[in-house]
C-alpha cells in the first residue's frame, strides 16, 4: 500500500473515532440531550437535535448545559447581549468562558434572561375604513392611518400618518360639500433612563382643508413616565 493511501486511510479512522461536538444540556435527573442550543426565553430552552428535532425543554429542570461555539447571553431586559462560549457548571449553574488569567465567573441558571435573542423588529398596525349613507344627504368618508414601532433595550422609536377626506350632498339643493379633509404625520424617538422614565424629541405635521390649515408643524422635545 502506498504511503498517501495509508495517510489517508489514517486521518478516515480518526475522523470516524472522533466524537461529533455538540451542546450539551444536563437534567436534574441525569439525563442528558446533544444538540443545538438555538434560544432561550421566558424560562424555556429550545434545543435542536439531529433525531426528534426542535425540542422545548424547561430551564428549571436543567442542572447544566454548554455549548461548542458562542451563544448570545443576556441577563436582563434592559442589558447588552454578551457572546460567549459556555461550559457546564455545578447544579443550577453555567460557566461561561472568561479571558486567560482570570478566575471562573459561575453564572446561575436562573439570572439568564434571554439566548440568542431576536434582533428589535418593526411592529406596527395599519386599517383603512369607510362611511357610506344616503337619506336626506348623501355622505362619502375614507380614512386611513398606520403605525409603526421599534424598541431597543434603551431606545424606542415610533412614526405614523393618518388620513380622512368625506363629503356630502344635499339632494335637495344638490350641493356637495367637503365635511373632512384631514391628514397628520408624525415621528418620535424615546430613550429610556429607567424602565418606565424616559426623554423623548417628537416631530408631527398637520393639515386640515376644512380649517382652513394647509399645514402645521410641532417639534420638541420632552420627558414622559
């Protein structure tokens, strides 16, 4: 047998003995599943696995787990996201990975707030509605309005528009007139100092055709709780 075959035949044998790195979450009862940790929230861990797949499993049942690359850990609603590899620890504990030279930093269970956790998305709401009656006078409404949100740990940031336009017609005389001509549009961008005190600057046009107001601007800033 030639020496690159007897190489090669080598590095397969230690392919196949090597085990498959995998994350690893440890019961209270001793039990154990491989697999994927994908997150973590709301006291719940979904694990992917090559055999059952996406499996929930309740973090008040684990003892332990690690992980074979960085996850994402964060401890409160309100704190940055911090990737780290994560190696088992004693019962109700993990220990994530700290710099040469310096001592174990044993993170509990129970402190996790998140794994992984999404990234902020928009969130929003859009409607449109209508007014048809007729009798006396004929009367014609359409309208619309949409909102839109995206909140960081400390920062939030809002903007909407809304419209409304209607006429009547007096069927006696045959007149038509405009009831509604109406339109707003705003943005507002928060930040918050505490959970519930925050600063804000706000900007929010208007125009109103039957005022008379062909448009209007505000800008300011404030403080909200």
């Amino acid at each position: 047998m030639r020496t690159s075959s007897m190489v090669f035949v080598l590095l397969a044998i230690l392919v196949l003995a090597t085990p498959a790195v995998a994350d690893e979450v440890l019961f209270l009862n001793g039990d154990r599943l491989t697999g994927k940790i994908v997150s973590a929230t709301g006291g719940k861990l979904l694990l992917k696995t090559e055999a059952a797949g996406n499996i929930t499993i309740d973090l008040a049942k684990v003892k332990t787990f690690s992980t074979d690359a960085p996850v994402g850990l964060q401890l409160g609603e309100r704190t940055p996201v911090v990737e780290s590899r994560v190696g088992a620890g004693a019962e109700g504990q993990i220990q994530p990975e700290t710099p040469a030279g310096t001592p174990p930093q044993p993170l509990p269970i129970k402190d996790i707030f998140a794994i992984n956790p999404p990234p902020p998305a928009w969130h929003g709401s859009a409607a449109l509605n209508g007014l048809f009656t007729t009798g006396n006078s004929e009367t014609e409404q359409l309208g619309f309005n949409a909102h839109a949100m995206k909140r960081w740990p400390d920062d939030r940031f809002s903007l909407g528009a809304e419209y409304s336009y209607g006429r009547q017609k007096d069927q006696n005389t045959g007149v038509t007139s405009t009831t509604v001509d109406y339109g707003a549009g705003f943005m507002k961008y928060d930040h918050f100092f505490t959970k519930k005190f925050y600063g804000y600057g706000s900007f929010k046009i208007e125009h109103d055709g039957v005022a008379g107001l062909t448009y209007r601007t505000t800008a300011g800033p404030g403080v909200g709780y």
